[in-house]
C-alpha cells in the first residue's frame, strides 16, 4: 500500500521503517497534513497523521477525489477528525487505541511527583550550591484522595499505580471497568471535584468533556487541589485554569497537552518569540509544570504505535477484520 505520513519525525521515520515487515510503500512527510499540504496526498491509498492534523470535510472530500481510502491514526484519539465527513466520502479511519498505557500513567505519575516535592526546583537550587529547604515542603500521596476522570486503559494503569501508594480513588467514567471497582469507586463528578486532593484527566475529547475544567467545577474543588492533564488539552478551560490559579484556589498544576498545542508542541521554538500570551503567562507559575505532550514517548510505545498502524493498513488491503476501526 502507498502510504504518505504526515508530521512525520526522525523518530516516526526510525520505528516505522523498523516495524514495516508488511513492505508498505511509505512516504515521510514533516509537515502537517492541512490544505496547503493536502495535494502532497494525492495518488497515495492512505494517509497517516497524527494528534496535531485537524482534517475537516472539505479536505477529506479533496483525498477521496484523490484517491485516498484510508485514513490511518498512529494515535488513540480522534477528535481532529470528521469521522461524518469520512462515512459521507467513504474513506475508512483506523487507529491505535492502545500504543502502551504505562507510558502514559506513569508519565502522569512523575508529573504529579515532581510538583508535589518541587524536584525542578530543589534541582535547580543544589546545582547553584544552594542546599536550603525553604519552599520545599511537599506533601504524603498516601492517605489522600485521588479523583480520575475516564477509566479506559490509561486511567485504569494510573489508578493501579495509585492504589500502590495507599490512596483512596474516586472513578467517574460511564462505562465502569471492574479493576478500578475492586481499588475504589465510581461517583458523580460533583462528588469528584468536592472530595479529591488530586485530580487526572484520562478521557477523550467530546463535546460533553470540551472544557470539563471550567470556573463553575473549578469553585466545586478543595483548596490547593493538583490537577493533571495527560489526555486532551481542551478539556481544560485554559483561562480558567489561569484565574485558579491567580486566586490560589489551585495548588498546582501538570500539563502535557495544551487545548492551543498545534502550532507549538513537537516543534523547536527555542528560537522564536513564541505568540500565545496565555500559553507563556502559564509557564510563569512556579507550581506549574508542562512537557510538550511527551507522556506517550517510550520506545515500547513507539514500536507498538508503528506496528499496530501498519498491521492495521495491511488489515484493510487484504480485507481481513481489522480491529481497529473508528466506527
């Protein structure tokens, strides 16, 4: 199959070739699939794209007339997609729902560890020579209460890593999985914001958890509540995430996903004067930590990514069950 991916990197490049055993035609492009790029796609059966490529109708209906088939996800959401605009043009969309779990539960982890015992700080001070402890003080995991929103695979992983620390852990998620029924329990989200010292985000981005965190739930949460994001940046109001903080009605916060990511994560703009006010006036907060939607990027996770997206390719050519469609 001639396949032409999109926001292709060294790395993408490195893993996919490895794990094409299936000898798939494939083409790397770095830039990002939008309409300026749309007639890069032209003659290939399938495109790949990633969290980053937002592809409406009107460029869905330019790949069907282009010969396009497939449309192949090297990740588990799929909310940058018309998936109505694909069964409309009759392209099939695959995925991969479940790249590896671990990485991202643990990543949410060591996010959640760093702020609470200041580590970029107290790593920053002993490189100066500066041993004090002032400003250090951290807090138990044990004992407290740990609110995760979405129990899928990441969310279930995070809870078991939670529930090693002794925790107790409030679930909401309408489709309930019976492991994090057997660590703690399942209630309502009003319950969730009212009683968590930790909150983390494992859901998809829909239109009913487009800005889950908002003002309204904000004012529900504890004092000084953590709240973690390794999922979608927009189920986070980010403005309103900024006035928690202002009004240190948030203790901290842990971002790998910004709801504005696009034009700035898995880029070098080290060099450039960066144009989101908002995105730069939330690294100004000493109790916020972002990494630039790194949770995902483990080599187990790159290997499985490469594989399961061209095995799910191959799946469709040969018209074997693929078990990964978006339907």
């Amino acid at each position: 199959m001639k396949l032409a991916l999109f926001s292709s990197k060294p790395y993408d490049e490195k893993y996919f070739n490895r794990e094409n055993k299936f000898n798939h035609e494939i083409t790397f492009f770095s830039t990002r699939l939008n309409e300026q790029t749309l007639s890069l796609a032209k003659g290939y059966t399938a495109v790949c794209v990633f969290v980053n490529d937002k592809i409406d109708r009107a460029m869905i209906a330019t790949l069907a007339k282009n010969g396009t088939q497939f449309i192949a996800l090297r990740c588990a959401g799929f909310n940058n997609i018309d998936f109505e605009a694909c069964k409309e043009f009759g392209i099939i969309v695959c995925r991969v729902p479940a790249y590896s779990p671990y990485a991202v539960a643990e990543h949410t982890a060591a996010l959640m560890l760093t702020l609470n015992r200041r580590i970029t700080r107290a790593y920053n001070r002993v490189k100066e020579g500066n041993f004090s402890l002032d400003g250090l003080l951290g807090f138990d995991i044990h004992g407290k209460t740990i609110g995760i929103i979405g129990t899928g695979q990441i969310g279930e992983c995070f809870a078991n890593i939670m529930n090693g620390f002794g925790t107790r852990l409030l679930f909401v998620d309408p489709f309930e999985s019976s492991k994090c029924q057997s660590m703690g329990e399942y209630t309502d989200l009003d319950t969730l914001f009212k009683e968590s010292d930790i909150i983390s985000l494992h859901c998809p981005l829909r239109p009913e958890t487009h800005h889950l965190i908002n003002d309204a739930s904000i004012a529900k949460m504890k004092n000084k509540v953590m709240i973690l994001n390794t999922s979608r940046g927009a189920l986070i109001d980010t403005h309103a995430l900024i006035r928690g903080l202002k009004q240190s009605q948030l203790g901290s916060v842990g971002l790998d996903v910004y709801e504005e990511e696009a034009e700035l994560f898995f880029e070098d703009c080290s060099d450039t004067i960066i144009q989101d006010d908002t995105f730069m006036r939330l690294t100004t907060f000493p109790n916020v930590i972002i990494t630039g939607h790194q949770a995902f990027f483990t080599s187990t996770a790159l290997s499985n990514i490469a594989e399961t997206t061209l095995q799910n390719l191959d799946d469709l050519e040969f018209e074997r069950l693929c078990l990964n469609l978006v339907e």
